[in-house]
C-alpha cells in the first residue's frame, strides 16, 4: 500500500531581511534538523522514491537536505500548489504528478500540512511543528484515491524526538 512522508519545512531563518516570504530561507537549526530527518528515514528504511516540494526556499531547501543527508536517489519536483494552497490543493498536487511511487515525501508549510493530516486521517487535531515527519498509510492502492479519509496515520515525529546524534 503506498505510504505518503508529509514534512513541515524546518526552522526559517526570520531574520534574513527577506522582503518576499517564499525568498525565506533555513536558519541552522533548520538545516540541522532537516538532515537528522532524512538520516532518521534511511535508518528506519522508509526511504521516498520522489520528493514533492512547496517552491518556498525553506521548504525546497529543506527537501534537499533531507534527500542528501539520507543518501537517496530520489528526484525532487516543485509543486507550486503547495505554497499558500489548502489540503485540497495539495491533494490536487499529488495526484496531477501521476506517480506510480509506493512512498511519496511532500514538503511544505502550516497551517495546510496539520490540516492535511488530519483530513487524510479522518479527523483529529493534528499539530506539525517544524521539520516534523507524519507517516500515512493510505487505504487505497494508488494516489488517484488520495482524499478525505482515506490513509492510516501511522506515526509522527519531531527532531527532538530524535537522538542528536543522528
């Protein structure tokens, strides 16, 4: 059954001088956290075959960080639906690639990822601080089934849940 990784963008640096929100990059606890991720994912053997991504800096950098870190062969695609866009759009996004990918990673942004998961899920509040992974299982056996309950919320995680040293 495929697996949807939804990814909430790192720890943005708000003190860049950024005059355009999507121009905000990383600050370094971003850039060290969306590494831990990734190796986090290769260790527990959850490795994406494709890497969805908002076009935001933070998120695109954080998509690839976390591709690095991880040692994946996995292409990364920018989604521009995923910056500013609701869950629907999102959902919309996903499934417009037409990927045949068993395990899809999408980054991007709150409030749009807590509501995502929580759609997917079937309800429930849901809360994704940044650089945290939730892990969905979805019922159906494709993305064209991508939509209001229809995955299994099987986990989700911090960095701070994770061992530093990772």
């Amino acid at each position: 059954m495929p697996q949807l990784l939804i990814m909430r963008h790192a720890k943005s640096d708000w003190g860049a001088g950024c005059s355009d929100d999507v121009d905000r990059p990383l600050a370094k606890r971003g850039v060290k956290a969306a590494k831990r991720m990734g190796r986090m994912l290769t260790r527990i053997e959850l490795i994406p075959e494709l890497v969805l991504t908002s076009p935001a800096v933070r998120a695109r950098s954080t998509a690839e960080l976390a591709v690095d870190a991880g040692g994946w062969e996995a292409p990364i695609a920018v989604i521009p639906s995923f910056y500013g866009g609701s869950w629907a759009d999102v959902v919309g996004g996903v499934i417009d690639m037409g990927s045949s990918a068993e395990r899809l990673l999408i980054v991007g942004h709150e409030p749009t990822w807590s509501d995502l998961v929580s759609v997917l899920s079937g309800g429930g509040r849901v809360a994704m601080p940044t650089a945290a992974v939730a892990c969905l299982t979805l019922d159906g056996s494709g993305w064209s089934r991508l939509g209001p309950e229809c995955a299994r919320l099987e986990w989700l995680v911090t960095p701070r849940m994770i061992n530093p040293l990772l």
